[in-house]
C-alpha cells in the first residue's frame, strides 16, 4: 500500500521504559470526518483527548514482519475537539520481545538469530490523520520532526515477561523525536480480524496454601490479564505472576511456563484507582499475590477481574448433551480456541513459546470452522504462511516463522493444503484456494524434490505421532513409522492440490498422475499398519487397499489395550476412523471414557481448557512434566468435530461446499439420554438433535437448504425446513 508518512522513534535511549508519543494539534473548522491510521514496530495504545481510539488491543497483531505488517484505520471523528491531544505508547509487542530461549540450554531452540534481529530494531511508530472538514477541505496530520516522545509510566513490558506500570509516573521533559527509515514496503492494509477484550470473569475465592501463599482462583483458564481495582497510597505496589494449576499439595505451581517470567508490577497512586496492562497478556487461571496494600492478607475477590482477550470471531457451532461431564468437555473446547486464537493459531498462551504451531493449526482447523467463523482469521494467517514459505517451497513448524529449519515436517507443514481446503469446506468461497494455491503446490513440490524415495516421503525429520503414548522411552514421539505419515500426508497434500485445482479450473493431470504414483508405492511399502495412529491414517486419507479390513484392525487394538494410544497426529481421525466402519459403539467408548487415558479424564482433574497432554497431572496428582506441559493446548479439542460430524451427523458436501447441501445422519449413543448440535453457516443455522423417548430415539432436525438425510438407514431428501422423525431404541 502507499504510505507517505514517516516513521519516529525516541532521541534518546529509554531502555526498557516504553516511550509516549505525543502530537498536539488545534481544528478551528468545523469536522465532518476524521480518520487515523496507523502501524507500529510493536504493539501500541493511542488515546486522542484522554479517551482510546478503539477497543482494538495489542495492535498491529502478529505478521511475518518481514513481508507483512497491518496498517489499521479508525474512525475518531466523534473525538476529535477543537484543541486535541493524540498520545501513542509503545511497548515491544510480537514484534520486539526477546523470545526468551538462552542459546546453549535446554532451551535453545527458541532462541534464533531472526527473533534477535528483531528484538534490536528501533520502536517506532507511523500515523496518518486525515481531517475534512464541513467545507470540503482535508488537513492531513503525519507523524514527522514535529513530534515529541518522552518516558511513559509503563516502564517495562513483553510479550513473555509480563509488564510493569507505576501510576506516579507522568510524562515530562518532552523531547523531539527523530525520523527513520521504517518499513513501509512491507505494510499491508488491516487483514486479519482485531484483537478485542471479551469476558470479564470476577475472582472465584482468594485463599492462602499450605505454603502460606496468597493466591487469586478465577475458576477458569484465560487469555488476557488481570484487571485491578485498589484503595491504596501513592507508592503501594500490587505485584503477583501467574499460573495454570495448583500441585498435589495445594500450593502455587507455574514451573511449566518455563523461562517465561509473567510478572505484573503496579505502583500505586493516591485513592482508588483500576489498572490493567495495555501492551501484554498472559495465560493463567491462578495469580499468586506477592505484594498488595497492606500485605497479602489484604487482598480479596473483588480487588481482581480476570478480562479475556482474543481475535474478534464470532460464535457459530453449539454442542451440548445430557452429560455433564461431556459438557464441561465442550466448554474446555470452546476456551481452548478462545485462549489460543490471538490473532495467530498459537499452540498455548502462557509459557516461552505462544507460537503458531503449523501442526497445531491443521489438526484443529475443522472444529475451528464449525466453533467459530474463523474465515478471515485463516486467511489472515495463511497469507503469513505462503510470506513465510521458502523459495524450495518448504514451511516452516511455526507461522510466522521465528523458528527458522531446514526442514519441513509432515503433518506440520501439510497445515499449507489441509487449511485452505477445510476453510473452502467450510466457508465455500474459492478464494481461499487462489490465494493459497501457488502455496499448496510449493509444498508439494518440497517434498517430491526432497524426498529420497521417489513417489514416497523418505528421509526427512519430522515430529512423527507427537506425544504419542506408544512412544518409546526418553522420546515424545509416538512408535508410528515415520516414512508411513510423511508419504500418508504426502498423498493427501497431493490429493487436496488436486480438489483445490479442479475448483480453480487448472489442469491438475500431472498431480492426479503423482497421486496414483504416490498411493501404489504407499501400499506396496505398508502392506500392514503397526499402531492405532498408521491404521487411521491408512483409512482416513483412503490409502488401504481395504480400509474396512484396517479399520477392523484398528478396533481389535483398541479393545487388546482398552484405550487409546495415538497423538497430535493420529488422535484427530481415531473416532472417525472406526465409526466409519461400523464400529460406533467404541467410538463412543473412547470419547466418553473418563479414566487415563482419554479426553473426559482431564475434565476429572478439574481441567478447564484442553491439554497438551492426555496427562498433564497423572493419577497420583503429580505432574506429567515441568518442561513441556501446557493446560490450555487447543489441539486435541478436534474431536468436537466428531461429535458435530457423526454422532450429530451434521457434514459438508464437497460438491456443494459452504453447506449449500448439507448431509445430515445421525448416529445416537444409548449412554446418552440427548444430544444436540448446532451451526450457523452462510446459508443459515443448520441443527440435529436426538433423545430418546420411551422405546424410540426422536430427531429434530433443521437445515437451512437442501439436505440429504440418514436415520437408522433411511434415507430422506428434503428441502429447507424442520423435521422431526424416529427410530427404534437399539
């Protein structure tokens, strides 16, 4: 986009204080619009005449700052008086934060040349308000030499080390900026959705543990910060950090946020006053008070107000049920797509890490679409993908990408084809697949120009069956060959290059050709799948020659060990898997057990977003791990999709995608007394609800176009409407 206003930064060196920008400027005409925009190297709050311009946080978002960085525009006509005064502050935001790896340890990996790179560019920001005035005329105020910056009272924040503010602190000693040379030819208009505050959750109890720690329980895992409301003196501090879990103990434990610091420091004013951080967020249930007005002691449930913070989606798919555990499952879906839906698709909001995990993405992106409209939110993303992807067409683990690899993982970087295809699936526009095209078959390109194994995927590195609980000791991948799911998601990647180019009308010969090259070689190479994850493979991309037989298969390991066993990669296709082949009833097995492992345990341990592992806190209260344990990890949620799917029965049609036609056959499950599921999709709410009643199962079902329906085996086509129909009680 052009761009003619420059950038400025502070003359002088503030450290880690965070600057306040400040312009001055008088309108004597009378205004019929004003319009600011804006973008900064780091996140930003502008308040014009003491008031914020938009309920917008944490802007510009996070792109891949090197291609990409989000202009915003707003509307402050209402604001603008005829003295005024715009003050911008600026923290480091996404942009400028030290990820906080230390190269050499154990936490190396997060450490990368590019984050520092980053970190050490100047902060600047870049504005532009456009003034027209009743008359006609336009005045055009930009940011330039004009300005002037000075020390804030925000005196340090990070993204991962939290934020420290003191109220006593008032700007002064205003000094002239300076102009630099920023990056304009990277700027973009707003693309993605705004990052917006949502639910205020008050404190559930404030309590001391065994360890005589003053803690805060909001009840409820969230993304965002904590909201203060005090009495004090000029020169109180409240000062807490935050946590996810209590151990077995009852005492205060955020050893899993790793080296991520958290911390929240305030000092205090005169009389009451409320205060939140601006420029950071944190993920957290628990805060531990270690300072406050008076001591500790002092400290009670309506001092604290938790505030939710997460990109602008809108609600769209409902599940509930007769079960109230299987309730408190969904409830944990929901927030785990909240807490991590941050403008990026980030695997977890709390610890050293927060990051847009490709795997993550894919393995989620169906519940996503079905929970959220979430269409602009992953074409946002996405285009940071394809920005991101290198020349040889390889993507990154991470997007944007700030954990530079030499190599791509399957599964991982399969989130290129599997995204775009889904949000196509679900949302029915094609422009999803022309924008991500290019980018699809680069990756597909990747691996047939990589691999060692012509018409396979061989030799690569790759997360494998990611916490797979068949993984071998001292390792965190499953026992799934590794060349039987690279070349599985190869062929898959292939074949939605071949769906995505038949859509766009390009001439996928070559690809379909690839693709039956591709599935030979995977069967004569895999005659017999080994674990549950390579059995759902097989079946659910169509690669076993007979896929009832491996299905069948599947259900007899299942029943040999009583549980599942599969990871990030195999988990999300288990129920699908075996209620496809007329194993329903162990479908429902699984989804309901509540025992270790399977996704109604971590609901018994109090959980209340997903977790990254099937047992974060093991049966005896330990924890699984202080080193890799988040408890707000969306991942593992996708079985919601199962649930909209088949046990509701609400699906797609490829040849209609959007729901322009919707299938609709549900299968119910005799331990559950009702079950409803719901949809708002661009035709409309889309809804399938059974109970039982008596000897029979009722369906009340509601499509909002054409559907074709499945009850008990009977087929129905109907037209837009509500039905209502029965079947034996099995």
């Amino acid at each position: 986009m052009q761009w003619n206003a420059k950038w400025i930064t502070t003359s002088t060196d503030m450290g880690e204080i965070c600057p306040v920008f400040k312009k001055e400027f008088t309108c004597a005409k009378e205004i019929a619009s004003a319009k600011l925009a804006m973008t900064a190297m780091g996140t930003y709050e502008a308040i014009l005449n003491g008031e914020r311009i938009s309920d917008y946080v944490l802007a510009p978002g996070q792109t891949t700052y090197h291609a990409r960085l989000q202009v915003q525009e707003y509307d402050v006509t209402a604001m603008v008086k005829e003295n005024n005064a715009l003050n911008i502050t600026l923290g480091k935001g996404w942009y400028r934060s030290s990820m906080v790896g230390v190269e050499g340890t154990r936490l190396s990996w997060i450490w990368t040349e590019k984050a520092e790179n980053l970190k050490g560019l100047p902060g600047g920001i870049t504005a532009e308000l456009t003034l027209t005035y009743a008359d006609g005329t336009t005045e055009i105020i930009s940011t330039d030499e004009s300005w002037q910056a000075a020390a804030g009272p925000v005196l340090y924040s990070d993204i991962y080390g939290g934020e420290i503010f003191d109220a006593t602190v008032e700007p002064a000693d205003w000094e002239a900026v300076k102009t630099y040379e920023g990056p304009n030819e990277t700027l973009i208009p707003q693309q993605g959705e705004k990052i917006i505050e949502q639910e205020r959750i008050p404190a559930a109890r404030v309590f001391t543990t065994p360890k005589g720690e003053v803690i805060v329980d909001f009840g409820q895992e969230v993304t965002g910060y904590v909201e203060i409301t005090v009495d004090a003196k000029a020169g109180d501090v409240v000062d807490f950090v935050h946590g996810e879990v209590l151990d077995k103990f009852g005492n205060f434990y955020n050893e899993n946020y790793r080296a991520a610091k958290t911390t929240y420091r305030y000092t205090c004013k005169d009389g009451v006053q409320t205060h939140k951080p601006v420029l950071t967020f944190y993920g957290f249930r628990l805060i531990r008070i270690n300072e406050f007005p008076g001591g500790a002691a002092n400290a009670k449930p309506g001092n604290f107000t938790a505030i939710q913070v997460n990109s602008d989606i809108k609600r769209t798919g409902h599940l509930a049920t007769s079960d109230p555990t299987l309730n408190r499952l969904f409830e944990n879906i929901i927030w785990g797509q909240k807490c991590n839906f941050l403008d990026v698709p980030t695997d977890c909001p709390q610890r050293d890490e927060r990051l847009g995990w490709t795997g993550d993405a894919q393995i989620f992106v169906r519940t996503a679409s079905y929970n959220y409209d979430v269409e602009k939110f992953f074409t946002k993303w996405l285009a940071d993908l394809a920005a991101d992807q290198k020349e040889n067409g390889m993507v990154g683990h991470i997007i944007p990408d700030m954990l530079p690899t030499k190599n791509g993982s399957a599964a991982w970087g399969d989130a290129s084809t599997i995204c775009p295809w889904q949000i196509y699936l679900t949302y029915g526009n094609p422009a999803i697949l022309a924008q991500q095209f290019e980018s699809m078959k680069k990756w597909v390109s990747y691996i047939t120009t990589t691999t060692t194994t012509e018409n396979m995927w061989t030799g690569g590195s790759h997360f494998d069956d990611w916490l797979g609980l068949d993984a071998p000791s001292g390792t965190y991948k499953g026992s799934t060959r590794s060349d039987f799911i690279a070349t599985a998601f190869y062929a898959n990647s292939v074949n939605l290059v071949i769906k995505a180019g038949k859509v766009l009308g390009e001439d996928v010969a070559e690809y379909e050709a690839l693709y039956e090259r591709i599935v030979a070689a995977f069967r004569e190479a895999f005659p017999t799948c080994t674990t549950q994850t390579e059995c759902c493979l097989a079946i659910t991309f169509n690669l076993a020659a007979d896929c009832q037989a491996v299905a069948d298969q599947l259900a007899e390991m299942v029943k040999e060990c009583g549980h599942l066993k599969t990871g990030f990669v195999g988990a999300p296709y288990l129920l699908r898997s075996l209620s496809d082949h007329g194993h329903f009833d162990l479908a429902y097995e699984l989804l309901l057990r509540k025992e270790y492992p399977g996704w109604l345990y971590q609901v018994t341990k109090g959980a209340t977003t997903m977790w990254e592992h099937w047992d974060g806190i093991m049966e005896n209260g330990d924890f699984w791990s202080a080193d890799m344990n988040s408890y707000n990890h969306y991942a593992y949620g996708a079985v919601a999709d199962w649930v909209y799917s088949d046990a509701a029965g609400i699906n797609t049609v490829e040849e209609a995608p959007g729901f322009e036609k919707i299938l609709i056959r549900p299968v119910p499950d005799s331990r559950i007394d009702w079950l409803e599921a719901s949809i708002e999709t661009r035709h409309g709410y889309v809804s399938s609800r059974w109970s039982k009643q008596e000897n029979m199962w009722r369906y009340e079902i509601e499509t909002p176009v054409d559907a074709h329906i499945i009850i008990a085996g009977r087929e129905y086509d109907v037209k837009k409407g509500r039905y209502l129909f029965f079947s034996e009680l099995a």
